[in-house]
C-alpha cells in the first residue's frame, strides 16, 4: 500500500484559510454578498429583463411595480437592469484599481524597504506628499485634468491608492529583510532584483491581499463620487454613481430613481468591508493563533 503523500505547505495553509473563512460566519456573509454581486455583473446579459440604454419615453419614471421592478428613469429606461449592468462597471473599477495600485504600490515599498536608507527616504517623502492630500479630492483634481471619462478615473482612483500599499510593504520589508533566509539568499549570490521578487514580495502578499480587499470598498466609493461629479462615467452608461447623480433631481417624487444604485453601492462595500476584517484575522498569524 502507498503512503499518503504529504500535501504541499502551500496547499495546507490554502485548506486552513478556507476552513477558517467557512467557520467565520461575518466571513461568509461578506463572501455571500460579493458573490451574488458577481455572479449578477457576470450574468447580466442574461439576468436583465430589458435593454439598460433603450429608451422607452412612454414609459418614463414608473414606479416600482410588476413590470419593472425598480422603476423606470426619466427615459424610460429600467433601473434594475441598469443596476446590474452598472455592476459590471463598478467591480471592473475596483478590481483593475486594485490590480495597478497593488502592484506598484507593492514593489514601491519593497524597493523603499529592502534598500533603506536614500531611497527609502526619498520614495517614502514623495508618497506622504500624496497622503497628504485626501483621496477624493486629490482623485477628483487628478480626473478634471485628464478630462472626464471612465478610464481616466480609474487612472485617478489608482494613483491616489498607491502609497497605501507602498507604506505597508515597505513596513513588511523592514521586517523581512532581516530574516536568515534572506542573508543566506545574499551569501548565495542572489542580486537585489531577485531577492525582492522571490523573498520580499512574495512575504507581504497575505498583507496586501487583506488591504486590497479592505481599500476595494473605498475605490468604488471615490469611483463613484467621480461619476457622481461628471468626471467618471459618462450618460449613457449604467454606472451607479451617474445614476445616482441623474436620479437626485428627481428624488422628492421618484424615490426609487437614486435609492436602488445607491443600496447596491452601499451593499457592495459593506461586502468588502466585512470580508477583509475577516481575511485580515484568518491571514495574520499571530491573531489566528
């Protein structure tokens, strides 16, 4: 008879973590929520009763009923699958700001912390500068001058989220490069580059995971608050925070136009927001001991 083989340390702590998120039960209501959000962005084509830009004037500020469920806006058009489509948007923006601002914020800090020194001091003072102005503001001055358009608020959204993840890999570094294992990489030969690649990231990803699910809440709050401006998304397309803009000047008499993208909004960072307290106690080893 075969011995069992061992299972990888990798694939056990990836069994661990998911037995703990499963016996977490503000975890799984956080997961549930994000979910249900995808699978209804990723399925909308299918889920949506009508077309989210065809107008329909006949049918203009409906309210709630059995037809359209949310209503209808100004042009006819049904909210509900305007919302669902708008999921789409608004989860593409979190994820791809996540994506950039993670990734350079995360070699960023590492190149700051491993080196130390000139360089640290230099990076960190230029990413403090950033810090120092608040994230709306300086994404809403960062969007203007770019010019309004989808893509060039996520660049905005993106560049202000930076020195989070720059300030907390730079920390993580401080500490990792102080290890053995690192000196040893050194005596070996190893060159800087390689070091920082294969030792020092790979070290803080459980901490930029946490952050990045924690900081997905705020990016598609700020995205948001741009389209709510003008500066995001641009009419026709179903973005939550233009609906929500749309949808104020009408709120006194039709409630629902601005309620329901605002709801969803709200529903999707609590999600995020929940799930990344959890994922931060699952994946910081010494609150899980």
């Amino acid at each position: 008879m075969k011995p069992k083989t061992n299972l990888h340390p990798k694939w056990r702590e990836l069994k661990l973590t998911g037995r703990l998120l499963r016996s977490n039960p503000t975890a799984m209501a956080g997961l549930i929520i994000l979910v249900a959000m995808g699978l209804m962005a990723l399925c909308a084509g299918w889920l949506a009763p009508y077309d989210p830009i065809k107008l329909s004037l006949g049918e203009r500020l409906q309210p709630p009923g059995a037809v359209h469920w949310f209503g209808t806006d100004e042009m006819g058009r049904d909210i509900l699958s305007r919302v669902m489509f708008g999921a789409r948007i608004s989860l593409r923006i979190g994820f791809v700001v996540i994506c950039i601002a993670g990734g350079l914020g995360s070699v960023i800090g590492a190149v700051a912390g491993y080196y130390g020194g000139r360089v640290d001091n230099i990076i960190m003072r230029v990413m403090d500068v950033i810090l120092s102005f608040p994230s709306l503001v300086l994404a809403m001055a960062l969007a203007a001058a770019m010019g309004p358009s989808l893509n060039n608020a996520i660049m905005a959204v993106a560049f202000v989220m930076i020195p989070k993840f720059a300030r907390l890999v730079r920390g993580e570094a401080l500490s990792v490069k102080e290890m053995p294992f690192i000196a040893a990489a050194r005596v070996s030969g190893a060159r800087n580059r390689w070091i920082i690649a294969h030792h020092i990231l790979p070290n803080c990803l459980n901490s930029v995971i946490v952050l990045g699910t924690l900081t997905l809440g705020d990016t598609i709050l700020i995205a948001a608050s741009l389209s709510f401006i003008g500066l995001g998304a641009q009419p026709p397309t179903p973005e939550w925070g233009a609906m929500i803009s749309v949808g104020r000047k009408f709120l006194l008499d039709q409630w629902w136009y601005a309620t329901f993208p605002g709801l969803f909004i709200l529903t999707t960072v609590i999600g995020f927001n929940i799930l990344g307290d959890a994922l931060r106690d699952i994946l910081d080893p010494r609150i899980r001991r």
